[in-house]
C-alpha cells in the first residue's frame, strides 16, 4: 500500500484523462467510423467501377503508440496482381500515444515484399487525420504512401518504422 500514491501518480501521467465518456458514445462513434471505412473501402474495391483504385496498391494499417515506441500491423492489398499481404511494423515513434487505423495508397510498390524495411513517417490530426511515410534508403525511387487516419483522439508525431514482411501469410486470390 505504499506504493500506490505513486502507482496512481504514474497511471494519471500516462494516461491523461480530460473528458469521461460515461455512455460509451465515443468509442460507438469510433467503432462506427472503422466499421465504415472498411466496409465502404471493401465496396469500392471489389465494384466494377473502380478501375480508378486498382491502379496503386492499398494499404490497410493498425498501430498503438505508448511510450515513444510504436507497433502494429499493415495488409496490403495488390489489386493488379490479385494478392494480399500482410506485415507486422515497430518502431520509435514522438507524439501523443493512441490508436489509429490508417487506409493509404502505395506509390513505387515493386511486388510482393515491397512496403517492408524502414520507413519515417508523420502524422496530426485530431480522430480523423493524414499521414505520409516514405522509404529513406534510395530517396529517388522509395516507397511512400499517403493515409487518411482515424485515431482515438488527438494524434501528432514523427517516427520511424520497420516493416517485417511476413511472407508466409500471403494471400494470392488469383
């Protein structure tokens, strides 16, 4: 028992309340919002109309971030060449601590493999947001892609990320 005023201390440190949601509605209307945007991203991309998003690979991304450090895992889907794939992502990451769900689109995507290795990335926004990341290694011709992202609250900050390619899980529908 002694402890526990700085256990306490610790706890309202880390995790800052400022508002107290007693019914639940804000994470209804968070859970709503992912539910959407997967569905409505899940629709256009199977509909005949969308040639449009077939062009560039899209990125499906879930992370956390909690004490300058940042994980997660990423799906992407290859409209062209009929696949999916899928990695796990770590990293260290500077801003406010939270949850995100990212939909992104992948430019210089080279195959199967391709969006793994290191990539520094920036976000803000405030539950709904942007966030662009590139790949460092060969700054004329990396990989970079730009997210609409929805978070659990406010969201502000700079990292870098490893993408471990897990090959095994890939999902060839072709």
């Amino acid at each position: 028992m002694k402890f526990f005023p700085l256990v306490m201390l610790i706890f309202e440190y880390v995790t800052t309340v400022m508002y107290v949601d007693q019914n639940g509605y804000s994470f209804t209307l968070f859970l709503t919002a992912v539910i959407f945007v997967m569905s409505t991203t899940l629709i256009v991309s199977t509909s005949p109309s969308a040639e449009y998003i077939s062009e560039k690979p899209v990125v499906i991304d879930v992370s956390f971030s909690i004490f300058g450090y940042k994980a997660g895992g990423a799906a992407v889907v290859n409209f062209q060449e009929e696949y999916v794939e899928y990695y796990f992502h770590g990293g260290r990451y500077k801003g406010i601590p939270g949850v995100s769900l990212s939909i992104r689109t992948v430019y210089n995507y080279y195959g199967k493999g391709g969006f793994s290795g290191a990539f520094i990335s920036g976000e803000v926004g405030y539950f709904i947001g942007i966030n662009h990341s590139f790949d460092p290694r060969d700054i004329n011709n990396n990989a970079k892609s730009s997210s609409i992202v929805f978070s659990s609250g406010p969201m502000a900050g700079v990292g870098g990320d490893y993408y471990w390619h897990l090959e095994k899980l890939t999902n060839d529908w072709s």
